[in-house]
C-alpha cells in the first residue's frame, strides 16, 4: 500500500489538468493542506501543467505527459483520475502499483472495461489495500444525506410510491465561464483525431452499429450527467428494476424515462436543456401515503449554494378554542344549532388532519470537499469507501441498457 509523505499528508497525482481540476479538484485541495498534497500532474498538454505547476508548487519533474509513469512513481500515494474519455485504463494502472483512486465519473461506457475495473479493484484492495472511491460527490452532499435518511427507510418497506425527478440543465459553460480555465494551444491534432475515435467506438460497442441519431446525441449526456441522477435515486431508492419507458427528443438534448425501483416505487424522469438560460436545477421529489420530501440539490460550481430538503406531511391538529360557523365567535359545547361545528364535537378536525412543512437547509460544505474529506478517511482511518468499483459498473451497465430502450421522437 501508498504510504502517506512524512508529514502525514496523502500524496496526490492528478490525472487530467482540465476545467474539473482547475475549478473544483485542484482549489479544494489547496484548501484541505493539512490533509493532501498537490504532488504530481498528468495531462496531455505541457502548457497546461506549467501554468498549474507553477500555480501550485508542483516541480517540473513532477510533471507527466505519461500516466503509466505517474502511477508508477514514488511521489504519489493516491491518483485522482479525470482525463477526457474512459477512465479505466489510467485506474487499473494506477490499482496495479498499489495507489488509492478517486475515479471520476463517467467511468466508462463499455461493461467489459467496467468489469475489468471492478476485478482491479478487488485486486489491488487484497494485494496492496488499496482504496478505490468513484467521486460521486453528490452523495457526499448534506442536503442529499438528510433526504436519504428520511427516504430510503420508507423505499425499503415500500412506502414510497411515487418519485418525480428532474435536471433542468444550461449549458456548463454559462457557469465556468466565470473561472480562468486554461485553454491550451499545445493539444495535437492527432490526440483530437484519437478523441474522436475512441467516441466512435464507445457508441458502437454501446448502442449498435446504426443507433437513433437522436439516441446517439444524448448518450454522452446520459453518461456524462444523467449519472448524477441514476446514482442518486439509486442511495434513495435501491438499484432500478426496469425501464418502462424512455424518449429523447430536441435534437438529443432533451430526454425522459418512467422507471420501476424496488418495492413497487415509480420515478417519472426528465432531463431537459435549457442552453442559454443560466439555471440550474435538480430536484427530487419522493411522495409516500403520508409524507412528501423534496430534495433541491445545489449547483457545485457555486460558492455557498445549499441543497435543500421540504418535508411536508400531515401531523395531529392540537387543541384549538376558537370556534367555526358562529358569526359572532362564540360556540360553546352543546349548541347544536345548523351550521355550528363545537372543538371536540360532532365535525370538528379529526387528529392528523394539520398540514406541516419544514424547509430544511442541511449544511453548507461543498460536496466535493466533502468527498475528499471521505476519501482521507478511507485511506487513514479504514471507513469504507461510500461508492466503490461495483456500484459504478452496474450503473454504466444500466445507463447503457437505458439507452438501448429509447427512442428519438
């Protein structure tokens, strides 16, 4: 296994210098000092890792433009891997030397890498004691944490029969425009040309030789964000049962499913793109016989956004005094006159019968942070990683079985 710096702190080599690692990983880890150190950089572009090593104290011959000497060096303990495409070579590389993984999401789209990532896993994890953490950072989230805790008892004895869910989604780059991501100008054709391949093949192996065209312009996105919604109905709710139904429409840019869950639940779902108009929005609405929550999941890229939780459910009505039907505001225990409903008589509330709804702001932490948080505990402390290989291959597997079920409109 790694073992941490002499500090104390986790190494950390970083795979993939792009717009994610520059806005989110890259800060966060500054922040988190006394926990991790910044150690290495693997990207494609040189440029790019000049700039950010400079940015964070990372030496030149720290720098890799191979990630198979990255996960091979002695100044890593824990590779964080988010390169543009699969990420599951540069994991298994990794796993093989003996390095915890923080994989981002999308793992991949093809069920055999999946699988193969998942016997690396277990692999590396007997062999070295290697963590593997999917960054599925959502879970991590306070609002989503406090929503789960209330949900997934109820989904577990069937209580929850109904879950309306929604991604209202502009374009990403309304919100990383506001950040000085690097754009670099070093990038080989012949790497863009291999791009583009590799999305080729990953729509062929998934979806057929002649997919829908719609279906093949939303399978990206399927992969890329709808994941954040598959994974956490998935903590909400158990691991989908079927698809009933799924449509794309607009282009590939808009798309909606009826799901079963276990125990009877239904999820009627959509993903729409709103393009140009800067509004994020993912919400949850989880109905029972009597209790309705609402999980509003915040935009991560925003300092400060909170997820909220709106629980709302019927509760017993306590005592109340005041009269109903009596136009002068009196009423008192015997009047039976037409019209006249007396507290405690014949047409008064019956117990249950008070609406309530608490609006819940759960915490205010990042769920990134948060999820790094976990990720130092993991390695430090032995708490089981929160999502491991096996949950992001059955959620690749289901994704790609979503697809194959859709049809353009």
């Amino acid at each position: 296994m790694a073992k941490p710096s002499g500090d104390g702190r986790i190494r950390v080599g970083i795979i993939g210098s792009g717009a994610i690692s520059q806005i989110i990983h890259l800060p966060i880890l500054r922040q988190l000092r006394e926990q991790f150190e910044i150690a290495a950089l693997c990207d494609i572009s040189a440029e790019t890792m000049s700039i950010l090593g400079v940015e964070y104290g990372v030496p030149a011959h720290a720098q890799f433009t191979d990630y198979r000497a990255l996960c091979a060096s002695d100044l890593v303990d824990a590779v964080l891997i988010c390169p543009l495409g699969t990420h599951v070579p540069y994991a298994i590389e990794a796993l093989k030397h003996g390095k915890h993984v923080l994989v981002e999401k999308p793992l991949t789209s093809r069920i055999d890498e999946a699988d193969a990532f998942v016997a690396a896993s277990h692999e590396a994890r007997e062999k070295h004691g290697a963590v593997t953490l999917m960054a599925y950072m959502k879970r991590h989230d306070p609002g989503y944490q406090y929503a789960q805790r209330l949900v997934r008892p109820l989904a577990d004895k069937g209580e929850i029969r109904f879950v309306e869910a929604h991604h209202i989604h502009s374009r990403n780059e309304r919100y990383m425009d506001y950040f000085p991501v690097i754009r670099p100008s070093d990038i080989p054709d012949s790497a863009r040309a291999a791009a583009r391949a590799e999305h080729e093949a990953v729509l062929a192996a998934a979806l057929g030789p002649n997919p829908d065209d719609q279906v093949a312009k939303c399978f990206g996105g399927m992969m890329g964000s709808s994941i954040h919604d598959v994974y956490t109905l998935s903590g909400l709710l158990g691991r989908p049962k079927s698809i009933i139904a799924s449509e794309v429409w607009d282009d590939g840019h808009c798309w909606r499913a009826m799901f079963e869950f276990p125990n009877g639940a239904k999820v009627n779902y959509a993903w729409i793109d709103i393009r140009d108009v800067r509004r994020f929005q993912q919400e949850f609405a989880c109905y029972g016989p009597d209790i309705r929550v609402s999980l509003t999941l915040a935009m991560p890229f925003i300092a400060g956004d909170a997820s909220t939780v709106r629980v709302q459910q019927m509760e017993p009505s306590p005592a109340d005094p005041a009269p109903y039907g009596r136009h002068d505001g009196t009423a008192h225990a015997g009047d039976i006159r037409p019209g006249i409903v007396v507290p405690g008589g014949e047409g008064w509330p019956a117990a249950g019968t008070a609406h309530t709804e608490k609006f819940v702001t759960p915490g205010f932490d990042n769920q990134f942070k948060r999820e790094w948080q976990h990720f130092h505990a993991c390695i430090t402390r032995g708490v089981e990683p929160l999502v491991g290989a096996q949950e992001a291959r059955d959620d690749t597997a289901f994704i790609i079985e979503w697809a194959r079920a859709t049809r353009g409109v």
